[in-house]
C-alpha cells in the first residue's frame, strides 16, 4: 500500500507525460491508462493536488468528446489511432468498458459534472444491451469491422446525415460533429467534437443522434466475441459497484451482484476448488490466471462495501489464501 508520500512522488511522475492539451500520456497511438487516472485521482484526493485533478478531467472530458466514444449508444473503443481522441481502432473491448466506468464514477464524485453521470448511464446501457448474455455473464468484445472494412458500421458519409437529421439543426450538428462534406477519416466522418457534451445531450440532438441510430441499427454489425472472460466480468463488476456509490442507481448494485452469481455458478469448479478463466458458449478453458483471482478478490471487497454483506469478505479471504497457496513462490521472495 503506498503512502501519501509516495502516491505524490508516482502521480507527479505520471504527470510528466501527460499531453495538456488533449488529454492522456504520450502521443499516438493513445490508450486510456485508467490506473494512471486513478492515480491522479487518488494524489488529488490525499494531498489536495489541483495539476492531478486537473488533467484527470481533462483526460476525460477529451475522452468522451473523442470519436473513441459512441456519441449514439455510449461505449468506448479499445483506444484513439492519433493524440486527439478522433479516429479510434473501433473494437470495443469489455475491460476497457468497465475500467472507464469506475474511473468516470469517481470523477463524478469529486466535480458532480452531470455529463459524467450520462456517459456512465449510456455505457453501462451499452454493456446491458450489447455484451450481455442476459443472464449475468459479459462476453468479451465487439469487432472493429463489419463487411471486411474497420469501422464501416460507425462512420457516415455528409449527405447520409443530411437526408435522416431535421434540417433546422443539421448545420449546427455537423458543426458541432466536425461532420464535413469530404470526410474528417478516410472520406468518412467520426462522430465527436472539440466541444462540452453537455450540448450533446441536448433534446434536439438527443432526437437526431436517435434517428441516426436508428438507421445505424438496419447495417450489418459487427460480430460479437462470445467469450465471458473471469478478469474482465470481475472489473464490469466493480465498475458496477463504483457506478452505484456514485450515483445511487439500485439497478447497478443488481447487476454488480447477478453477475457475480453467474460467475460463481458458471466460472468455478467448485468439486476441484479453482475458477476457469472463461467460458466460450459453455465451453470451460484454463485455470484462471493471476490476474482473474486478483480482480475476483477486488469484486468481492466492493461487492461487500455497496451492499455490508460480510460473506462476500469471506470469499474474499478464501481466495487470498487460494491465490498464497497457489501462486506465491517463498523461494524468490528473498
């Protein structure tokens, strides 16, 4: 566990490469870095630090204004092909999905932004409605491509979204959506903007963004990973949990806890006393990894925390031991 003094000493680390302009670390390719934003998050709320709290929310309002965001269903992408947010490699990943969720909760805790608290409601939506096998468990992954071409399923051609959209707010859509009669990628146009989504969720383009979904709908899709990975459905699950501490939404905690069953009643070989790492349509794979067992402990102990059933910090304990027993070497601990 680090201390105050030492999560100063890492998040100022982390801050020397953050982009203060677009958000992130680094240049293109950029990926999330969840933990990195946590860490900020965390330096913020221990030592008052204002540059960690600073670029966190910048990190992800640039995020969610990006084309590495859904703007018509929620969701994020697995990560931005540039520094700007803009083009994303379209595969939507499960764990990128709830890792986003949990550190989006804690940014809605700390400044209340009402965007935050949308992003959170139409991605869990998202998760609820397309990675979901209705009964508990989370498959793994959407593709990037539909019909052999990444991202066919996402972008739009101008004239598209001219003939669907009301003609009295197309002008200030496309403005808003750096929508272009050439394209802003690859001839085609990404949905996102340099500007606060607050507009986004305005009622009139709440209207247009559901009749462009609709039309989006009646396109090939994309195909769906089937597989239901321990790792990533204990994040969901903790994401879930985060979701309801932030925002007091019952049907999260529900969710945190069904999934939760479903893992326990599909995932573990309770006669031999070890998790599978996934399922694929029923088929078993592997013992779970590491990181499965550490992710289910983390599940269990916020699983506990939104709802003060202790058995879950019993389970917990269980596999902490499972986890000493089974994958700590003494021999190289000295």
């Amino acid at each position: 566990i680090a201390t105050i003094e030492e999560i100063d000493i890492i998040a100022n680390r982390i801050l020397q490469g953050a982009d203060t302009q677009w958000g992130g670390f680094g240049a293109a390719p950029k990926f999330p870095q969840t933990g990195c934003l946590q860490v900020l998050f965390r330096n913020y709320k221990m030592n008052q630090s204002e540059s960690s709290m600073v670029h966190a929310i910048r990190s992800i309002d640039k995020m969610i204004q990006g084309g590495i965001y859904d703007h018509l269903v929620g969701g994020f992408a697995r990560y931005s092909t540039d520094a700007q947010w803009q083009a994303p490699h379209f595969e939507k990943m499960l764990y990128d999905n709830a890792l986003l969720i949990g550190v989006l909760s804690e940014g809605y805790q700390i400044t209340q932004k009402q965007v935050y608290k949308s992003v959170i409601e139409q991605t869990i939506h998202f998760i609820q409605t397309e990675l979901s096998n209705h009964e508990g468990g989370l498959y793994a992954a959407l593709d990037a491509d539909s019909e052999g071409v990444e991202g066919k399923f996402y972008t739009w051609s101008h004239a598209e979204i001219k003939s669907l959209i009301d003609p009295s707010i197309f002008e200030a859509f496309c403005s808003y959506f750096q929508i272009t009669e050439n394209g802003n990628w690859e001839h085609s146009n990404i949905l996102w903007t340099h500007e606060s989504l607050d507009q986004s969720f305005s009622p009139a383009f709440v209207q247009a963004k559901n009749i462009l979904l609709q039309s989006r709908s009646a396109r090939i899709r994309p195909a769906l990973d089937y597989k239901i990975i321990l790792a990533w459905n204990n994040l969901m699950i903790i994401g879930l949990c985060k979701a309801y501490a932030a925002l007091g939404n019952v049907e999260y905690k529900k969710m945190a806890i069904q999934s939760m069953e479903w893992v326990e009643a599909n995932l573990s070989n309770k006669k031999d006393g070890y998790f599978y790492h996934h399922d694929a349509k029923g088929l078993k794979k592997s013992h779970a990894f590491l990181d499965d067992y550490a992710s289910l402990i983390q599940a269990y102990i916020h699983l506990q925390e939104i709802s003060g059933d202790t058995s879950y910090l019993h389970k917990a304990k269980i596999w902490m031991q499972y986890v000493h027993d089974h994958f700590i070497d003494e021999d190289a601990l000295f």
